[in-house]
C-alpha cells in the first residue's frame, strides 16, 4: 500500500452496521474535515485527467457533490449533479438503479451535458457498483462520452468496479477496504 493509501486510509471513519446491520459504512467525512487529507484525495483524483480536455466533472448524490466541484474547479471543467429523483428544478431525464440496500431513481437535468462532451463520474465509494451504473448509462443516454469513473474507497468484495468496466469506462480509485 502507498504511502498515500495508508494516509488517507486513515482518515476514514468505519461506522459498523449502519444503514443496516452486517454493513460497514466507510464514512469520508473525517477525511473531508482533514485539509491535507483532503487536498491529497482531490489532487490525486485530478492528476491522471489533467490535459484530458474534461467539459464536466458529473458528481453523485451528496459526496460525489464535494469532491467532484473540487476536481471540476481544479480541471476548469463544468459540474453536473446527479441526484434522487425529484430534487432538481429543471426538466430532467432519470434511470432506476440498485443500491447495496434497496433500488432507488437518479436523475439529471436534460441539457446538463451535450453529446460528444468527455466527462469524469465521481463519488466517493464504489460498493456494488449500482449507483455509478446507473449515472454512466444515464449520462451516455444523453450521449456524453464517460472517459472514466473516479472515487476515494473501492470495497473490491462487493463487485462493482467490474460493474464499471464492463460498460467500457475506465475506474480510479485511491484505496480499498477489503469486507463490506
């Protein structure tokens, strides 16, 4: 393990059984609070894709909001939301998508990105992959090119990074937790 990894690994909180008993919730909002943690984990996600000419960094519901606006400031790129159903203003397009514990809809507005335009998918954990399934189909739905899907935490045990790559799109992540 890097230097690095072994650093922001430890500004991870481990919360046990939370939303449900058996999961172990990876909590980055230690790491969030901790400023050269945090630097470290945005610089690092913003490294390999600098000179890539990204239009938009699109972050997931809610830490993929914190970390993709750093990197989407950081890479001069545009930012796009994509949240729950029903919290955006603006006429949307949304997609069903499973969840470690449950299924849920995600959604973006309609004119968010343009086809053709490169885009970064960020969040925080890739678990089961399902939520991050979900926003690359629906942002190549909308016909922007997914040039890759970046996150802090990757919990291996659970798939989804496979889930990612399977659907052509490249993913980065900064360390992992091995369990759920």
């Amino acid at each position: 393990m890097s230097d690095l990894a072994r650093e922001l690994k430890a500004s991870i909180r481990t919360i046990p059984d939370y939303p449900k008993p058996g999961v172990l919730f990876r909590d980055i909002t230690t790491l969030l609070g901790q400023p050269r943690a945090f630097r470290r984990a945005v610089d690092e996600l913003v490294h390999p894709y600098a000179g890539d000419n990204i239009a938009k960094i699109a972050g997931i519901e809610a830490r993929g909001f914190i970390l993709g606006g750093a990197i989407a400031h950081q890479l001069s790129a545009g930012f796009v939301p994509i949240r729950k159903k029903g919290k955006l203003p603006h006429e949307t397009v949304r997609i069903a998508y499973s969840l470690e514990y449950g299924v849920d809809e995600m959604e973006m507005h309609r004119d968010a990105v343009k086809p053709g335009e490169r885009v970064l998918l960020v969040d925080d954990l890739i678990a089961t992959g399902g939520t991050a399934e979900g926003a690359v189909k629906l942002l190549q739905q909308m016909g922007a090119e997914v040039i890759a899907a970046c996150f802090v935490i990757d919990l291996p045990d659970l798939g989804g990074r496979a889930k990612i790559e399977a659907l052509n799109v490249p993913v980065r992540t900064l360390m992992s937790f091995e369990g759920h």
